[in-house]
C-alpha cells in the first residue's frame, strides 16, 4: 500500500478503494484497490486502543499468546507533545519513556491492559509492540507503531 491515503470507500464487493494525493507532504498520487484473499486468514494486528485510568487497553484481531502478551519488554511507551505555533510543524518535545509496571490479560486473550507509571494530559503516547504473537503462535504481529493524543485524563 502506497502512502498519501486521502479518502476511503468500500465497494458493494467489500474491496477498499483508496485515493492518494502527494498535495502537502510526501505521498503518491492516484486510487488503489484493495483486496481481501480468501483463505489468507486474518492477520493478527491492533484492533482498538483505548485510554483507562490507569494505563490502556489494547484490543487485537485475535487471541495473542500469553507468555509474548505477558512480557513487560514487548510494550515500549514515550510520550511527547508538539508545539502549537503560526509557522508550519514541530519537532517532538520533551520526549519522555514511559515504563509499563503491569500487564493483565483478557480470558480470550484479545485484550491486554497495560498499566502505565505515570499519564500526563497533553500528550502523545507513542507505543512500540514487541514480538507478540498469535495464540497458535503461528502469526507474527502486522503492525507494531501505535499513537494515542490523549487530551484528557479518565477519573
């Protein structure tokens, strides 16, 4: 898949078209079709993110493995924020490594909660995955970048 992705429609056979521009940033230009192969299973990925007061909870497309899902070192946090200013972009500010203290496991093994040392407002959280794997240990995690803008605290 070509970066750029702009708009997104299914069409009445389920396939996803994508347009593409280059306008502003670095991208392609055009429309893509994508489309599922039978048989091909699906992929163990991020389904769902979601903020908790402690931490967050992460909900994937199939059961992962316990023992990958229970190591604390397959979960990297840092968090930032972007300055908001009249000229174009920001670099990261006040990059900060954010230690996970506690994961626990769902019964079906599609979610993990992830309890977090510390969450502050305002900020981006930017979580690295890991070697997860799937329950049948069978398919590696698809994509291991995931981002959070949290701009309010749970209470």
């Amino acid at each position: 898949m070509r970066i750029g992705n702009n708009r997104l429609a299914f069409a009445p056979d389920g396939s996803l078209y994508l347009g593409q521009t280059d306008h502003g940033w670095l991208g392609s230009r055009g429309i893509q079709r994508l489309r599922y192969k039978p048989g091909s299973g699906i992929p163990l990925d991020i389904l769902d993110m979601k903020l908790t007061p402690t931490g967050f909870n992460l909900t994937f497309t199939q059961p992962v493995d316990e023992a990958t899902a229970r190591d604390l070192t397959n979960y990297h946090f840092r968090s930032y924020y972007y300055e908001y200013h009249r000229a174009y972009g920001s670099p990261q500010m006040d990059v900060q490594l954010v230690p996970v203290s506690a994961v626990q496991l769902s019964a079906d093994r599609k979610t993990v909660s992830l309890t977090l040392g510390e969450l502050k407002s305002s900020r981006i959280y930017e979580l690295t995955l890991g070697n997860l794997q799937a329950n049948n240990g069978q398919k590696k995690l698809m994509n291991r970048l995931v981002c959070y803008t949290l701009n309010r605290l749970m209470k």
